[in-house]
C-alpha cells in the first residue's frame, strides 16, 4: 500500500487526458444528440499536427519555444477536421435518422486513421515524440515524469477556461440554450449553425491538447491511437452523464483511477491473480462502464435537459 499515493497520481494524470479528449464528445452530444465516433481520430490528428510542427523547426530549438508551437499546430490540424466533418459529413444528415450521422462517423473515423497511416511519412510505425528537458520530480513518495507535468497544467487550464467560456460568453450562453431547445434558440435568433460549429471547434481544441499531453507522456504518437484512447473517452463522458462538460472530467478522473488502481491492486486478492497487470486495465475500465450503466444509467453527475452543458 506503500504505492497508493503514487498510484492515485498516476491515476488522476490518465484521467485528467480522458477527460480533455471526452469533453469533445459530451459536447457534441449535448447540443445535436451526435456520438461522434471519429473524435478518437480528431485527437490522434492533432497528435500528428504538433509532430509535423516540431520537425518544421530548425535544428537546435528548444522545447520551451517549440511546444507553444507545436500546441498551436495541434489545435489547427484538428480544428479544422472536426469543422470540416460538422460541415460536410455531419451537417447534411442533421434531419436524417439517427443512424445515419452514427454510421458516418465510424465510417470516418476509419478513413482519418487511413488517411493518415497511408499519406504522412513513417506513420505505419510509432514516430517519436520529442520530451520536456529535465526531471522526473519528486514530491515525497510521489514521482512526476517530466512529461506529465505539462498535462497537470494544462487539465485545470482548459477546465477553468472551458467553464468561464460556457457560462460568461454570449456564444456559450447560446450554447447552453441551443442545447435545451435548438428550436426555440433559433427563433430568438441564436446562429445554431455557428453554435454547433463552435461546439465542434472547442472540443477539437481539448482533443489537440491531450494529444500533446499523450506524445510527451508516452514520448510517441501512432495512426492508430485515437481508437482505443477515444472509446475511453466515450466511456469517461457515459460515466460522467454524456451531455455534462463537468461530468465528462468527472468521469475520465474516475476512469483513470479505476483503471491505474485495478492494474495494480486487483492481482492481490485471493483468486483474483490472473486478472492483474497492465493488460487487464482496459477490461477492467469497461467493466466499470458496465457497471454504471446498470446501477446508474444516467452517469455520476446524472442528466438533466437544462444542464447539458
């Protein structure tokens, strides 16, 4: 148990990534009731954008001048997927029945990661991701990697900013209305359209940023990372109520936990000991889900039609 701290650390870092990539789905799903199967992809291309800008950069440039770069370029790249798909692949099928947007998004979920893996140079491998110079740090018993550190800022920025956007801006005022009555909001003249959009945009934005917490963590980024990270994603926005920006950190916190103190802790209990270990985390992660949705389907923080967002 002497491991418990570090464990609960590591565990809230996972999370805190979860959470910034499942903020984009429980957006989305607040204000156009769209599971946006291809958010998984906007992440990993928002990996790719920050890896292209670093190796843009002249030789010799240090990290503390390329990562505000390589931030900028992550969010571009993504951003403007996930408008693009809003526009040309979402957008026609708003009217369409509910299945149809679902199957456009898995379908271009896989062409992104496609896309990627057959026209950027070397993405058929893992391509290294440049590290934060310096560290590890220590803080008692507690180790933080170097590269986490730039994740444990950036989660409680991007929640604050998130929070003050939606609740003090005109444009997150009409996002809060066009998630209650899109109808309504659009006769009182609210630009759904736009709002949508935004929507869109600003859960890209999350999504570039955990993709660059991901490279500096795991010090690599792959085509095929956006799939199993954003099905967790989906699973922290079920978990937290899907609709609910908050519930949506709430619940990748609560996934990441899970699944760092099961990794570790379930192979110690008598009977258990084949179910322990780093190959089980993400098993145990849906089982979780599993379990939430059977006791508490609505999610942690519950779902209420007037905070969906």
């Amino acid at each position: 148990m002497h491991e418990l701290p570090q464990q609960l650390v590591n565990g809230l870092l996972l999370g805190s990534m979860y959470g910034l990539v499942a903020i984009g789905y429980t957006m989305v799903y607040g204000i156009v009731q769209l599971i946006n199967f291809a958010h998984g992809e906007i992440f990993m291309t928002g990996g790719f954008g920050a890896l292209t800008v670093w190796l843009m950069l002249p030789g010799g440039t240090t990290m503390w001048i390329a990562l505000p770069l390589m931030i900028i370029g992550a969010v571009i790249v993504a951003t403007l997927i996930a408008v693009g798909a809003e526009r040309f692949a979402y957008r026609p099928l708003r009217n369409a029945p509910r299945l149809a947007p679902l199957i456009t998004a898995i379908g271009l979920s896989i062409a992104l990661q496609q896309a990627v893996w057959a026209w950027y140079p070397g993405a058929e491998s893992s391509l290294i991701f440049p590290e934060i110079p310096g560290g590890p740090f220590h803080l008692g018993s507690v180790t933080i990697q170097t590269g986490d550190v730039f994740l444990l800022i950036a989660a409680p920025i991007s929640m604050a900013f998130l929070g003050f956007f939606v609740k003090k801006t005109r444009t997150g005022r009409g996002m809060q209305a066009t998630a209650q009555d899109p109808d309504t909001a659009k006769l009182m003249g609210i630009n759904t359209d736009r709002i949508i959009t935004t929507a869109f945009a600003l859960g890209a934005v999350f999504a570039a940023i955990g993709a660059v917490a991901y490279g500096l963590k795991y010090g690599e980024v792959q085509f095929k990372m956006g799939f199993l990270l954003g099905l967790k994603a989906f699973t922290a926005a079920v978990l937290g109520g899907i609709g609910n920006i908050y519930g949506a950190m709430v619940g990748g916190l609560v996934l990441g936990l899970a699944e760092t103190l099961t990794t570790v802790y379930v192979a110690d209990i008598p009977g258990f000991e084949q179910l322990g270990g780093q190959s089980w985390g993400n098993t145990w992660a849906f089982v979780l889900l599993i379990l939430v949705l059977l006791f508490r389907p609505q999610g942690l923080l519950g779902q209420r039609v007037a905070d969906r967002v």
